[in-house]
C-alpha cells in the first residue's frame, strides 16, 4: 500500500488581490507564528478588500488569532496602514 502525492495547486498570480494580502499578513510572520492564523487572517483581509468583510480592527480580535510581542491594537494599526497600498 502506498500513498498518493498530493494534488497540484496552483499559485495566485503576483498582482492579485489575494496574493497581496496573503503576502501582506506574511510580512507580520514574527508577531503571528502560526501558520494557520496568518492563512485565516489573510483570507478575512481579502474580503475585507473585496468590500465582503470586517476592517482590519474587528479582525484581529475577531479570528482569534495567537500574537507574540504585539498588542493587537497595533498591529491593526499596521495592517491599516500596509492595506493602503493595495486599495487603490
């Protein structure tokens, strides 16, 4: 018995909204260690950008994510802030 490779996936195109933001929250990957709350945190910032969510100061308390050397207040203030760059 053997197990089969996992399925390809394939990247979002550099310029996309979804790379930018998922790149965005990976900026921040020494106050958010875990990967899985950087995943969940990008996710809610793409909708927030497609005009579907919360803002970044209701998200970070919102998806509970794990912080380290960080309040969340600033780092709200810094995803704000980087955000600018894509909302155009």
């Amino acid at each position: 018995m053997s197990t089969l490779p996992p399925p390809a996936t394939e990247k979002f195109p550099h310029s996309s909204i979804e790379k930018q933001c998922y790149d965005l929250v990976d900026k921040f990957k020494e106050f958010i260690p875990i990967t899985n709350d950087r995943n969940r945190l990008g996710f809610n910032l793409v909708k927030f950008v497609q005009g579907e969510g919360d803002a970044p100061e209701i998200l970070v308390k919102s998806t509970k994510i794990k912080l380290e050397g960080i309040s969340h207040k600033d780092l709200a203030v810094k995803l704000s802030e980087e955000l600018k760059s894509i909302i155009k």
